[in-house]
C-alpha cells in the first residue's frame, strides 16, 4: 500500500459504501476515477490534529491519517529487515539541532498541518537506527519482533493502565496468567511467587533489593533506614551497575555494596563471598543480601547459583538473582519474581508496585507466546546460543581475531579483539595493548558512519577495548555473522 | 477498510508492480479477479508468526498481518469515539480466567496461528475499558489522543531505548528540546533547569526527593542513610500516597513522611506548615524537604506555592513541587524538573536516572505539541477548564446534589454527592451519614454493569463517599455531562 493506495483505499470504501458493492466485485470504472478524485483530495496539507476525532465527522480523516502513518511504519519495517539498507545514516546532534533538509526539532505556538506531522514521522524514523536491523548487534537486546510490535500497537491504542482491575480487566488478568506460566518454568508454584512487571531491568533490582531489606527489617517501611544496623550486600564485580545505583536510592548506599571477585569467565567464585562475607562481619557490617547474576551484561556470565544458594543458606542471606529468563524478553518488557508473598504486603495500600500508574507491558509478550508458544522461545533462543557458537568457531580460527576467553560460549555474548596486521605479532605489552584500546573505537565509529553494522565494545578489569557480540536478533542469521567479520576486517586492517 | 479490502489492497499492489501501471489509472478486470483470488488466500489460518519477517519472502505476510490488526484497531479507535458504544462490557475476572466465547489467555507451548492471533486481539479489545470514550471520567487522565496514538505506534516501531545518543539519535535531543521548552514555560532557563522524562509521577516524586537528600547530603550516595541525621519531610495531607511510597523505597521511613493540614479546599495550610516544622526541629528531627501539590489528586487544589517557597528559604529546605503542566500529559508520559544541574552528577556513571534503560516517552508528546502547538494545549485546557465550570454551575442548581465545597472550580476537578429523594431531607447525622457512604459506590456499580459512564469516587477525611469528576478527556462535550447528571439521577433516585 503506497501513499496513493492508501488514500485509493479510503476513498474506494466510500464509494462502496455508497453504491453497496462489493469491492472485490467491482469493475466499475466510475468507482476508481471518483476514487482517484477522492484520492487527491487526502492530502492533509490543508487538515490539522483538530479536524480528527473526537472532531464531528472527523472519522474518515482520522483513518486516512492513521493510515499513512502506518505506511510509513511498514515501509521503515521492510527497509529495517533489508540487509542492503544503512542501518543508520549518521549525523552529530548539533546537526539535528539545527534542522536536517527542513527536519525542525524544534517546538512551536501554531500547529503543524497533518501532511508536515507525517513529513515529521519519516524524518524521526529516518535520522534513528534500525535496531531490528540483521547487522543490529549493539545492545543486549536488539531485533524487532513483528508480533511484539502488534501487541505495542494494539496497548497504545487501548491506551489503559494497570492501576486496577477495573479500567484494565483483561491485562491485569494476562498479567497473572503470564507470571504463573513464568514462575512454572523455573518451578516455583503460585502460591510461591508473585511478581509483577516493572519499567527495565534496574527498577526490577531496585525491587529485589528493596525486597530483601523489607523481609530482614520489616520495620524499615515505617521507620527509615535510621534503625537498621549498617547494612551490606553482595554482587560479582561483573555484575551490574544497577546494584550500585539502586543501593544509592534505598538510602544504602554504594559503599556498602560490596563486591566478589569472579574467575576469567566473569562468574562470582563462591569462595570469594564467603570470605567477604565473614570480612564484613567482622568490620561490624551486617550482611542481608547477595545478588548473583544469571547472564552478566558483558561475558553473557552464569553465578554458580547453586553454591551462593548454600552460602546464603548457611548466612541467613537474602538471594536475588538478575537474569533468569532475559532472554526471551523484548527491550523493556521486564519482571520480576519474588519467592514468597512477602510483598503483597509490602505497602499500605496493599498494592505491589513503587509506581502508581503503571504501563501495560503484558500484552506484548503475552501474544507473542500466544505466538511462539513455549518452544516458539525455545528454538528462538536455541537459534541466539548456535549462532554464538558458530561465531565463536569462526573466530578462533582466524588469526587476526582474539578471544576475550577460549571456550565455547555459555549463553548468547561472544568478547573478542581484532588486531590489525601491524598488531598481529607484537607480544603482549602495555604499549601493546594502548594501541590495542584505540582499534574497536575506531572500527566502531567507522561502521556508524558507514551504517553497515552496529557492535558495542568496552574495556573491563584490564582487559583493553574488546568487542562484545551478542545475539538476541531474530533477523540475524549466518551470512551476517560472516558480513560483521568481513567488515571488522576492512575497516580495521589498515588501523 | 475491511477485512477483504485489506487483503484486496495489498494484492493489488503486487499485480500494479508486474504490470506496471498505476492503480488509479487501472480499468483492468483481470487486476481485480486476481485481487479477488489472492484475497482468498490472505486468510491467515494456516500462516504462523514464523513465516513474518524475518522470513524469507515474509514481506508481504507482514503487511497482510499488520494492516489487519491496524483495522482492528481502526474498528476499536471508531467504538471508543462513538457515544452511543458501550464504555465496557463488563466481567469478572474469574470468567476472563475461565475463558469467554473461546477467548482464552492461558499460554501454551505450541503456537497459535496468525487468525487466531487476530481473534485474540479483538477479544482483547472486546473485554477491555474504553478509556478514550467520550462518558469515561474515571481516572485523572483520560480520552484518546489521536496524534498521541500515532506518536505511540511510531515509537514502538522504532523499538530502541534512551540509553545513549549512538542508538536513540533523534528522540534523545527531541528530549532536550522539549524539555528546555517546557522549562522556559515555566520560567527556567536553560543553564538553570535539566530534567528527563521518567515512568509515571511516582517515579517523578521519587526523583525529586532523592535530589532533595542529595543535595542537602551528597554523602548519601556513597555512605548511605546511616551517616545522616533523622531526616523528615513535609506534604499536604492531600498530596499523593507516592510521596510515602517513595519515603519507604528511599529508606527515610513513611512515620518521617509529615502531613501537613489543609483548608477546605484542599490547600495545604502555610502557618500549619511553620508549626510542624519548629516541632519537627524541637522533637531533634532535620527537616529537608517539602513536597507541595499543584493540582491534588481529588480535589485538584494548589498548594499556595509563593508562601511555601518562602518557608522553605527561611528554613533552608528543598521545595519540590508535584504537578505543574500535568495536565496536558497524556497516561505515562510524565516529567520532572530540577531548578539546578545538581542531578547531572548524582550517579557515577553521569546519567540521570535510576533506570538503565528507558522507554522512549517523548516522541508522542512531541508530536502532539508540533501538532496542536503550544496555543492549541492552552485551548484544550481551557476547554476542560470551562467544562468544569460549567458542571459546577448545572450541580450548584440541582438540589439532589451537593458539591464538596462550593466555590467556583480553581482546576478540572469538580467533587460532589448525589443524595437520593429518600436521602435528601434528611439533616447531616451520623446515620445519614452512613447511608450516603453507599450511594455512589451503588451507582458506580450499576454504571459499570450497564457500560455507561465511568466516574471515580472516594471518601476524604470526614466526608463520605462522594463522586470525584475530572475533565482531562477531549472527547468530552456539554451533552456527555449532561447526559452523566441524568444518568446518575437514573441510577441513584430509588437507593
């Protein structure tokens, strides 16, 4: 459906309407020259936001203008699934400050007409980044799921919350269907668990933690901090800075976050935490929590969950895990699960959320199970760990690429560096590795400006500048894995 | 749009591409035999969301898939405007469990097929609220934007995070744009002011006090609340239930939470505000913050902001204020402002917010103000602001209602009882009382039952329940609050 089309359609379904026709049917050459007529009569130069509804008669006008937008979403969806377009077309803020060939940011007293808002709409999608692109590979979580975007569609326009039952019914329902069907897979019973969805990954920390001092001190609601002893709590050095940042909000603070060392692979060494934890005891510091990690945000890294469960056992220790089951999960679209009731009561209104208000996140992931069903995710996620180890084959047979540790990736994260030719054969060094640190930036900033891949990279401990690969795009498929390599490659070997 | 016409459109357009010619010009009938044919085939029953894109040749599934559900939405976006449509149709949440006409939200293992995925859809719409529907007054914010909507499904197709400018280019510096014109309404500049957009206004409170603390005690952050004093803070007795939410979560404990009395209206009471702080002070407690309200929750009152500012500089406390411009957000799109830049570096890693990743919230808002301009959201409040009036006068002169407090409303809230014949004689009592405390949870009910009208009510201190109506729907008109009287009247004239 183009531009025209559209407005063809529309128009097409007045004439029907008028003449009872079936569309199908219809030879009727009159009907399509009206509708040409009709057609050019949609262009919304001369309509503005006030014509739509609730606007009398507004009806027609506010399908035509819907209509368009979504032309324009499904053309950006074929171009984001096409590996011959740009995943980017780079420019500096300062440029898009100042206004790209007519794109204004900028906000003004008078409205726009409804054609310059569709003007609008190509523009943002056309200076943003594909994230659903094959070569997308830059964050955690990266793809576009077309069911995961109908259900987005279908939660905007009914446009609720999830306050109550009463004005979200259905998706308060969803809601506890799908974390009963979650909390079955990794085998706790309903009436062991309860959870809810939360805003991102750092709010669910947030609540884990809040959580574990709630459960130790249930006098902390009401009285603040100001009555617990110096409380601690315990996370791998890869695991992640949301700990850090929800300890600095619970009035924790982050020196009281105490860190475990974790063995090559980025898993915390349990022996490490019980030494901590015997350390903070002794400083008069009173341990009530360990977060382990379960797939760290750099090495895709596992905690040893069973044997933190023995120490937390022993210790008396709240355990949070940070991880279980993020795969599956579309940006956004987060949980979180609590092994016992505790927080249905948690705060005086009875209800279980630090918001008010609260976003629908539920449908999107509910349809796409009612899409996938469970071994839907399974092989989705199966397809994420092949890949991982097809790249991570690949690499070690070349000799001008590194991995960040030689062993077959556990989960979907593959670190690895590229070392141009002039590198290949100098022996590790600190002059070495400070022309190392320069490479993956400069590789990076190159695909960006290019638009042909998007890779993250980072240093960690003192491992220099390394490129992290992850895999949780549902449009990547081999030949692109190769491309990124090939690409790497040319960019860098003349670095 | 229908059904047929969806798949008639889109196999139109392969047979305009093979023939070249262009669909307004075309008389062909083959065009249209074809169109019919292929049309037959678009059923979807036996095509599953692993054929969509990325598929191979999953383009035109795709298409097919989503104008479908688009004209779903199309359908439910008419309903919602449409007066003489039920607001709900109403059930209880054992029959959504058990299943209604086959609609059934327990997940399974294997995958539904893509028609049954469109059957779901409606369904979900089916049993859902139509909170945009012209007789929905329940909750603060209300009413379908329709600009706002396109601006949401744009957002969702565009599926990246406000994690950093490399992957969100155009909607991180839309964020500064807005926000620096939202400042400026206000009367900020932009070196003095920052801010982001956060998940609803519990968040948003919670930000203000953790800036609060910071800045009073930057130690917080790393050392936590052990090292500060015994720290309390100050709001209305009508300000949101958030603001002791976010005192439990921040570890200062709800009893550090003071409310401070109102007037009648609802307005917090500057000498009463005085009085609790030398009290706070005398009883050994550090005072470093008080949250004033700028339209409350039930009776939409503003705090006398200019008297509390000036307490707060005699004290030396940090004001922050709840509200301001709420009222042309739309449900999730909330904000926060800082008077200083003290934020910038609150956290280590320079961000600003507590999350890691963030949901692009701006975009929709951004479009509806290049949409309706700055003049057109003073139009839209305004709107509301007269309707308000208007309610009250139409109540004041109705003597089987009884308005909370009688003065002309200063906001879009109006609050009111409505007193049965039986009710209506009788003096104020305890026993009268008693009775009058059912009446508009009965009339609620029966709205709810028969899909009516939607309107929220409460009980507050020493009044019983009675009905709070908000104007914030822009599909409200005069004959929708008449139509409320009359149907209240219907409803409430044999309790």
């Amino acid at each position: 459906m183009d531009l025209k089309e559209c407005g063809y359609s529309l128009a097409n379904r007045k004439q029907m309407r008028k003449k009872s026709i079936h569309p199908c049917q219809s030879t009727d050459k009159d009907v399509i020259k009206e509708a040409h007529a009709e057609n050019v009569m949609t262009n919304l130069s001369n309509a503005y936001a006030s014509d739509l509804l609730p606007s009398k008669e507004g009806e027609d006008l506010t399908k035509c203008f819907l209509l368009r937008v979504v032309n324009i979403l499904l053309h950006y969806i074929e171009k984001t699934f096409d590996d011959k377009s740009k995943i980017l077309d780079f420019h500096h803020p300062h440029q898009l400050l100042e206004g790209l060939d007519g794109f204004d940011l900028e906000l003004s007293d008078h409205p726009e007409s409804l054609e310059q808002l569709l003007v609008d709409c190509t523009d943002t999608l056309k200076y943003g980044v594909k994230t659903g692109h094959p070569r997308y590979f830059n964050q955690l979580s990266s793809g576009l799921d077309v069911i995961g975007l109908a259900g987005e569609w279908l939660t905007a326009t009914a446009n609720t919350n999830m306050f109550t039952y009463e004005i979200a019914p259905v998706f308060t329902v969803m809601e506890t269907v799908l974390l009963k069907k979650m909390c079955g897979i990794i085998g706790w019973r309903e009436t062991e668990a309860d959870g809810i969805f939360s805003p991102g990954g750092s709010i669910s920390n947030l609540y884990g933690i809040l959580v574990a001092r709630y459960k130790q001190y249930p006098e902390i609601k009401a009285r603040g901090m100001a009555v617990l002893p110096c409380i601690v709590l315990f996370v791998s050095e890869q695991g992640h800075y949301s700990i850090k940042k929800a300890a600095a909000t619970l009035g924790i603070g982050t020196d009281n976050v105490i860190e475990v060392k974790c063995d090559e692979r980025g898993k915390m060494i349990p022996a490490e935490l019980e030494k901590n934890i015997l350390q903070a005891k002794r400083k008069g510091q009173t341990p009530f929590c360990v977060v382990a990690t379960a797939g760290s945000t750099v090495f895709g890294a596992f905690d040893p969950l069973h044997d933190i469960a023995d120490i937390c056992e022993t210790h008396k220790l709240w355990m949070h895990v940070d991880g279980l089951l993020g795969a599956c999960n579309q940006m956004q679209a987060e949980y979180l699960f609590q092994p016992d009731k505790v927080y249905n009561i948690n705060f005086d209104t009875g209800d279980k959320t630090i918001q008010c208000g609260r976003h629908v996140d539920v449908f999107k992931l509910w349809l796409m199970w009612k899409a996938k069903g469970t071994y839907g995710f399974e092989v989705q996620i199966d397809r994420y760990m092949e890949l991982a180890k097809y790249f991570y084959k690949v690499l070690k047979k070349k000799d001008n690429f590194k991995l960040v540790f030689d062993a077959e990736p556990e989960f979907t994260n593959v670190c690895f560096w590229y070392f141009p030719p002039r590198l290949k054969h100098i022996p590790k060094s600190f002059e070495r590795d400070q022309e190392l640190q320069k490479i993956a930036p400069k590789i990076k900033a190159q695909m960006i400006v290019e638009g042909t891949a998007m890779l993250s990279y980072q240093p960690c401990g003192d491992k220099v500048n390394f490129f992290r690969m992850v895999f949780s795009n549902p449009a990547t498929r081999q030949t692109d894995v190769d491309y990124l390599i090939d690409e790497i490659q040319r960019l860098g070997k003349d670095l």
